[in-house]
C-alpha cells in the first residue's frame, strides 16, 4: 500500500513538472490561436481606449481601465507609480528569470480629423501616436500570457507608462520618473521588451535592428541680443535677425563637414521669432530646434559646436547669447543577445519576408531609458498607410492585433525559457 501511495506521488510530482516545463508544448502555435481567438476583444479594448484619450501624466480614466482590466486577468496590479503608471506582475512556475513588456499611455494636444465613429471624445486630445494600440498590444499579451502561467518559468511584469510623449518644461519624462520610483525593482527585472506602431508597412510586419534604433533627442534654445536702432540706420545697431539667419545657416556645417557622414544626425531650427516692425532693427531673435544623433559623441560635437558658431557670433557681429542644450531622451539601443535571440522567432512566426532590418531612424522614445539600463529589445509594428504619426488623421490598421501580441508574448518567452 505503501508501494502504491509513494508510486503515485511521484507520478503526480512527475506529471507536474511536464506541465510546468513540457519540452513538447507548443507555445507559438498555441500562442497564435489565442490571439486570433482574442483579435475582436482588442479591437474593442482599441476603440474605447482611442475614444478617451489623455495627456501626459493625466492618464487617469485610461490607468483606472487597464488596471481593472489586469486584476480581472488575475494579474497583482500596483497602481500610482510616478502618478498614473501601472506595474502588474504574473509570476510563473519560476521566481526567476523577470521579464518586463511596457507600453505608454499618454495622448498628443492634437484635434483627430479621422471622422471614425469612434474618434476621440475629449477635444483637443488625440491618441494620434499609437499609445492606443500599444495599451492594447501590451493587455492581451497580458490576458494570452496569463493563460499558460504556470508553464512560464519566470515572471513576466506589465508596465504601463505616462507621459512618453515628453513632459512639460524640461521634466523628467514617463520612463525616468518610473525608474526613479522603482518599477525595475521588486522583482528585479533581468530584460525589457517593447513596441511602438509604425506608419508605411503593412501590418503584420516588424521592423527591427540590433544597437541604436531610435536617436538622442536634444532641445535647443537660443535667444540673441542685439541693438535696435532704425532699419534706414543698420550701422547704427546690432541686427539680431541678421546673426540669426548666419548663425542657422552655420549650424548646418556641423552635419555637412564636422559629423562623420557614415553616421546619421539631423539638426532642425524649426521656430524663430524676433523684431517688432518692418522698419525697426531688432535686438532680440528667439530660436527652437531639435538635434537629434545615435551617439553621444556626435551629440557632443554638435553642443560644442553650435556655442563655438554663438561664440564668433558675438566676436564677429557684437552680439550677446543665451544658449540651452537641453537632453530629452538617449538613443534606444538593443542589446545584441536580445535581438539574436528573437529575431529567428519573428521569422518564423511572421515569415522572412515580413521582417525587416532597418536603419536606424531620427524619432525619439523614452523606453531609451530602460535600454540604457538594462537588456532591452525595441522594434517597430508595421501599422498600415493610414495616415502620418502624430497628425490629426493617424490610425493603426486594427489588423496589428492579429500580431503584436503574439510578438511581444513570444519575445518575454524566448528570454525566460
């Protein structure tokens, strides 16, 4: 009898263990059916999330939504991380390895012309980046993932993020301000995985490279003084248009003869201001821009350089100089493992064909942050033509979500098992 009881105990133990790491489970096939199984409820989830957009650090209807939404997955949800943002933790059959699948929940001041029955309804705010869909990508990868938690060996950690999209006044951004309170911690996560939506491909294509994808993102203002004076008298006064217009013009040498030209670097003035009539010299101009590189050494070279341009401006022309070179964000870079690790999984999952290596592109994203601290995997969601991002008329093609919820969940797999 004894015989009999240790026998079956040990089959029960035996049985256990297969089902927590079954070598022939097949979690991409698996992984596939459910989220065709699940593509209309995304839909759906899309729709109200696109309706009810809000801006950074607001998310406060959207982070109450998705963690209502987590808790009935039956995930632990933690709330109010740096204001509105969202841990929710699945742990499975393992404490360890940790995984973490973020998306950002912010929307742009943007009025959507899309005319769709279900475009925004709070005027003036447009979810006109994606963040809708990348909610939505991230919460039925939590719903898939949840299913098959106990043959996970790890944990997986959901984030949700505010304010991607840049805070106000030079603060610090969604991602830094999640690091800060500690969302990398308890559990300690080994490796990030992300997405965001990209007009120009067909959905169900993912675009990806290895090292710097996205750019440093830098903010640039400068404010010329000058000396007024009447504009039949310029040699009476300091022009401050004048140094202007030499001064934008001289910056651009910084990308034609001091960068490497193998190395991509974009440098836009894209608003000035200045004088105050037509018959007037004026002695103040007002300049924005953006630089945006995929080194900090470049970067360097151009802060460096564009003071040096003020600098003999002020020699050569008499005038005077404020100059703030302000770093928003770092380049994301994907750790090299990571993306050899996945990259034959995208494949076969999608096909050769509908993976693409990219070069690296000149838009910013805060998950920079997470991929300068840890190993990071970021790629691109083909997202259809539907219009440009982060204008009035965007939309993603809802066909993604036949995608990038298989993408993400088998991207955190292949890390942990």
């Amino acid at each position: 009898m004894k015989r009999k009881i240790l026998f079956l105990y040990l089959l029960l133990m035996l049985m256990a263990i297969g089902f927590l790491y079954p070598g022939d489970f097949d979690f991409h096939g698996w992984l596939k059916k459910r989220t065709d199984e699940y593509f209309p409820e995304a839909v759906k989830i899309r729709r109200h999330l696109h309706q009810y957009p809000e801006p950074c650090f607001k998310e406060n209807k959207t982070s109450a939504f998705i963690a209502d939404y987590l808790r009935k997955c039956g995930l632990e949800v933690h709330t109010g991380i740096a204001g509105t943002g969202i841990k929710a933790i699945l742990r499975g059959g393992k404490e360890r390895p940790v995984v973490g699948i973020r998306a950002d929940m912010d929307a742009l001041p943007i009025i959507e012309k899309t005319g769709f029955e279900f475009q925004s309804q709070h005027k003036g705010f447009m979810h006109a980046c994606g963040h809708d869909g990348h909610m939505t990508n991230v919460l039925i990868s939590a719903r898939l993932l949840s299913e098959i938690k106990d043959r996970i060996p790890g944990t997986i950690v959901f984030i949700f993020q505010p304010c991607e999209e840049g805070a106000p006044g030079g603060q610090p951004s969604g991602a830094d301000r999640m690091i800060e309170a500690g969302i990398l911690e308890n559990p300690k996560i080994n490796a990030m995985v992300g997405l965001h939506v990209m007009p120009g491909y067909p959905a169900g294509t993912a675009v990806l490279k290895e090292g710097p994808l996205m750019a440093n993102v830098a903010s640039v203002f400068i404010t010329l003084h000058g000396k007024s004076s009447h504009g039949a008298f310029p040699h009476e006064g300091v022009d401050a248009i004048y140094a202007a217009s030499a001064a934008i013009m001289q910056f651009q040498s910084l990308i034609s003869r001091f960068k490497d030209p193998n190395e991509r670097a974009v440098l836009t003035i894209g608003k000035i201001k200045g004088g105050v009539r037509l018959n007037v010299i004026a002695d103040k101009v007002e300049m924005e821009g953006t630089v945006r590189t995929f080194s900090f050494e470049t970067q360097d070279m151009i802060e460096q350089g564009m003071e040096n341009i003020l600098k003999g401006l002020q020699t050569s022309m008499g005038i005077t100089y404020d100059f703030k070179f302000q770093r928003a964000s770092k380049y994301v870079k994907n750790d090299k493992t990571l993306t050899r690790l996945v990259l034959p999984v995208f494949k076969k999952l999608l096909g050769d064909q509908h993976v693409v290596i990219t070069d690296p592109v000149t838009v910013g994203e805060d998950f920079a942050a997470y991929s300068h601290r840890i190993p990071s995997f970021f790629f691109f969601l083909g997202a259809g033509e539907k219009g440009k991002l982060h204008s009035p008329t965007f939309s993603v093609d809802e066909k993604i979500f036949h995608y990038g919820p298989l993408l993400l969940s088998a991207a955190a797999l292949e890390f942990l098992l």
